[in-house]
C-alpha cells in the first residue's frame, strides 16, 4: 500500500485520525495530517482506505501494490 498526503490540502479535520489511528495523526502546531505507519499491516488497509474516503478535503491518496 502506498499512502501519500497531501499536506498543502489538509484542512486538518482530524477524521483521518479518528479513522485510522494507528497509521495517521495530526501535528500540535496546525493540525496537517502526518503519517504513523507508512507501511500499515494488512488488517488496517480497510481503515486507511476509508480515512481516505472521508478527508474532506481529499488529501489522503491510497494506492494498492501488487505483492
């Protein structure tokens, strides 16, 4: 899974966060999106991929490799 954020999009909502709080959270200073886990285990792909769907602001691309 390749996860990239787009920080200059973020409009630090904090759902990314809510969703998947083991692969994302927020910085103190200004609430951007930050990575936990670049390379989350299987089982929390469906929570990346749903934080993703619900970023407001779409800053939250995921893409599946192929193993």
């Amino acid at each position: 899974m390749l996860i990239t954020i787009k920080e200059e999009e973020c409009c630090s909502s904090g759902i990314c966060a809510l969703t998947a709080p083991d692969v994302f959270d927020q910085r103190e200073e200004d609430g951007v999106v930050f990575l936990l886990d670049k390379d989350p285990e299987p089982s929390l792909h469906a929570e990346v991929k749903d934080a993703a769907r619900r970023c407001p602001s779409l800053a939250i691309e995921v893409e599946e490799i192929p193993a």
